[in-house]
C-alpha cells in the first residue's frame, strides 16, 4: 500500500513516452494512449486482445495503474477446422 502512494504514474508515463529518443512505432503509440485514456477514465481493469502477448507487454510497459487483462485468440494457420 505505502509503494502505491509513494510511485508517481504520471512522472514514470512522461518519463517513459520521453525515454526512447526516436519515433514511437504504430503499435506503441497505440498501447501509450490506451493506458493515458484508461487512467483519465479511471478504468477499473485494461482488457488487451492479442494473438501474440505483444500488445499485452507494451501496454504493460507503461504501468497502468489498474490491472492489465489479456485475453489471447489464438491464430489458425489452416482455413480448416477440424474435430
């Protein structure tokens, strides 16, 4: 509980977004505004949808402040399904 208090998000989010120097890509630019949105709305839970975790990971580097769902779907690599 004192850790919760004393971590400064929004120091660390600034920090972070400034940290890399160089262009942010697509995807990371994406999970940085979703994490902002989700702390301006006070979201109670951010639900990632990913096939891969990537998005899951990057929203996570950014320390949101609730917890982070990831619901994985998995891809198939045939047009066929079989039982």
């Amino acid at each position: 509980m004192v850790a919760k208090k004393v971590f400064n998000q929004d120091m660390y989010f600034k920090k972070t977004v400034k940290f890399d120097g160089k262009p942010m890509s697509h995807l990371e630019s994406i999970a940085s505004s979703a994490v902002r949105a989700a702390i301006k709305v006070k979201a109670s839970v951010t639900i990632c949808f990913t096939s891969s975790g990537r998005a899951a990971r990057l929203i996570a580097k950014y320390r949101p402040t609730m917890p982070v769902l990831s619901v994985v779907i998995p891809r198939l690599k045939t047009n066929q399904l079989k039982c």
